[in-house]
C-alpha cells in the first residue's frame, strides 16, 4: 500500500537530510506505528506519501501508483483515498458534528441523499451516536478527535495517516481514540500513526518503525515504544 524505496528528502533551506535512504514496505490492512524524536522525519515521511512534498532521492509508490509519474491533476484523486488526522483536530467551528463529517463529502459531490445515510453510520462508529448536532466547542477533546476521525474515514479512504493523534488528548481519553482507530484498522484501511505516546504504543503492540534523524533504526512486529531486543 505504502512503498518506499531508498527515499532521501533533503528541504531546501537544510544541509542534513529529513529522511536519508528510507526503504519502508507498509501492506494493505497494517497498523503501523511510526516513532522517533522530533525532528526525526516522521511528519516528512507523512508528506512525502500525500505528495505534498517531492523526494530528492528515491521512489514513493502509494496504492500502487508511483507518484513520481503522478500527475499534478490526479493528486487530489489520491489524496481522496488517504484519510488525515491531526493532533489539533481542525475543524471547523461553525459546524456541529454532522456537518464537520459531511463536509468531507459534499467537497467531493456526494449526493445529499447519500450523505444523510453515511454520515450517522460514521458519526456511531467512532462512538458519538447522539451528539450530531453538537458543536466543536461543546466536546471534549477527544469527542472533538473522534468528529476528526469520522471526517477522514467517511469517504471510506484505503490509508488513514494520524499524526499525533493523541497528543492534545489525556491518557484515559486516548485509549478510546486508539479503539476507534483499531476499529478503522479492521475495515481493512491501513493505519500509520506517528506518535511520541510510548504507553499508546505499548499498550496496542503493532508493527513500529522508528527513525532517527532521517534513518530508520527499527522496524518491529508487535513492538514497543522503547528498545526491546
Ligand atoms: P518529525 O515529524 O519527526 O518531528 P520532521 O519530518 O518534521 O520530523 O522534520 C525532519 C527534519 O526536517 C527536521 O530537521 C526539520 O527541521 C526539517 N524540516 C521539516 N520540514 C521542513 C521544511 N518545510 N523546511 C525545512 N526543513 C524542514
Ligand atoms: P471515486 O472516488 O472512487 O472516484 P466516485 O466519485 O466515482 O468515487 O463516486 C462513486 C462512489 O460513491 C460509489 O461507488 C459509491 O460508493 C459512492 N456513492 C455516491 N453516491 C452514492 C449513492 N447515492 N448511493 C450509494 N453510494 C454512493
């Protein structure tokens, strides 16, 4: 689903590069955790597979399209099929929940009919049945994650990309955020979470990846946050 292959991308205004020689193979359904300092290369790796940004090095494949060979026309085609959510939630506070998550489909021309059927599914699956109508500053932060979630995964995308996910969110509240985002998993959409939350991490015991500065050190099945070996 996700293909790298000896991706290096050096910023312009940067001598070190922020990924150097980064070969990742992440399959169709995985969850993955991406970990490391900041700085490391993570919200990079991230970009690079929305192509909001360009390797200097390398091939990006993403659902089996090489994005080198991609054209500028079809990236937002392909960014329909990855699902983002962030650490500040973003989003939009004149909205309540329903239209949060429908907007994500209105953008795209889904039919309202259609819309009114998808949208309280999604709205249930992420656990905030009969809070429809509330508006984002009448949620907590994690009710305020889980419209957030909703809204990446209502056009049902094959990749949901988080990244820090629960880093505005309490300790209690993000073992639910992780349960939804399971949840997302088990549809057979695959996951990648960068994340510096170590008992998030140990707690769900999935593939980690971890950088520093630019390389991969560690590419783990069921691993955990720090070192094990
Ligand atoms: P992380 O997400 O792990 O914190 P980043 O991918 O944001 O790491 O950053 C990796 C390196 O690239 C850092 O040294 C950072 O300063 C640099 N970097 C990130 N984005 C840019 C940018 N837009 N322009 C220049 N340098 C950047
Ligand atoms: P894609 O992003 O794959 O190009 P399209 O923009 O062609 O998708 O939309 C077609 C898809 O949208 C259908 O396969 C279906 O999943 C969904 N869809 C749109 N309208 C409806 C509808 N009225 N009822 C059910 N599904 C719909």
């Amino acid at each position: 689903m996700i293909h790298f292959e000896n991706v290096t991308k050096v910023y312009p205004t940067q001598k070190r590069p922020a990924l150097d020689g980064v070969s990742i193979d992440v399959d169709k359904g995985e969850f993955v955790f991406l970990v490391g300092p900041s700085g490391s290369g993570k919200s990079t790796f991230l970009r690079l597979v929305l192509k909001e940004e360009k390797p200097s090095q390398g091939r990006v494949h993403v659902a089996g399209k090489d994005l080198a060979r991609l054209s500028n026309w079809k990236v937002p085609h392909l960014r329909r099929r990855i699902g983002c959510v962030f650490q500040d939630f973003r989003l939009l506070p004149n909205k309540n929940v329903f239209e949060n998550v429908a907007f994500a489909l209105e953008v795209i021309g889904k039919p309202r009919r259609f819309i009114r059927k998808v949208v309280p599914e999604v709205v249930e699956l992420v656990g905030l049945e009969g809070k429809a109508t509330r508006m984002p500053d009448e949620l907590s932060g994690g009710e305020q994650q889980r419209v957030a979630i909703a809204r990446a995964f209502v056009n049902r995308p094959q990749i949901l990309l988080a990244d820090e996910p629960t880093g505005n969110i309490d300790p209690a509240t993000s073992i639910g955020i992780m349960k939804v985002l399971d949840r997302i998993n088990r549809t057979g959409t695959t996951v990648v979470m960068a994340t510096h939350d170590a008992a998030i991490v140990d707690s769900m015991r999935k593939r980690v990846i971890e950088l520093e500065e630019g390389v991969v050190v560690r590419d783990q099945t069921r691993g955990i946050y720090g070192q094990a070996y």
